[in-house]
C-alpha cells in the first residue's frame, strides 16, 4: 500500500484546519457541527479538491450535517 508523502499529509491537515476555522472561527459551535464539517473536509482534501474557497462554499452548503460517502448523502 502506497503511502503519503508527509509533507502531503501536513498540507492536507492544514486545508482541513484552516477550511474549519474559516467556517466557525472564534464562535462557539455544536461539536457534532464541527466533527461533521472536519471529516466532510477532509473526504473532500482527500478526493483531491485542494481550492479551500470551494472546500468552504461546499462544507457551508451542508451546514454541518454528516455525509455518507458510500450513498452520497447529508444525513
């Protein structure tokens, strides 16, 4: 199994991490709401998308409800 490099890994973190913060910011948000955007972030960092401005126009569209890759829906 081929593995990331980890700088790769880093900047994947990084997008989630800043894609998240640009969402709530300083705010104080459902835990559940935050949980849900980071994994949606991250599904979408690691299918490929890298624009954060697109990464955080999608992860508002589903206002932080969970996504299930298997049926592609928001639950």
């Amino acid at each position: 199994m081929a593995s990331s490099p980890p700088g790769e890994i880093q900047d994947e973190h990084a997008i989630v991490e800043r894609a998240v913060k640009r969402l709530y910011g300083p705010r104080q948000a459902d835990a559940h709401l935050k949980e849900n955007t980071a994994e949606l972030v991250a599904y979408l960092v690691n299918s490929g998308i890298r624009d954060e401005d697109d990464i955080v126009e999608l992860a508002r569209i589903a206002n932080g409800k969970r996504y299930d890759p298997s049926n592609g829906t928001f639950l």
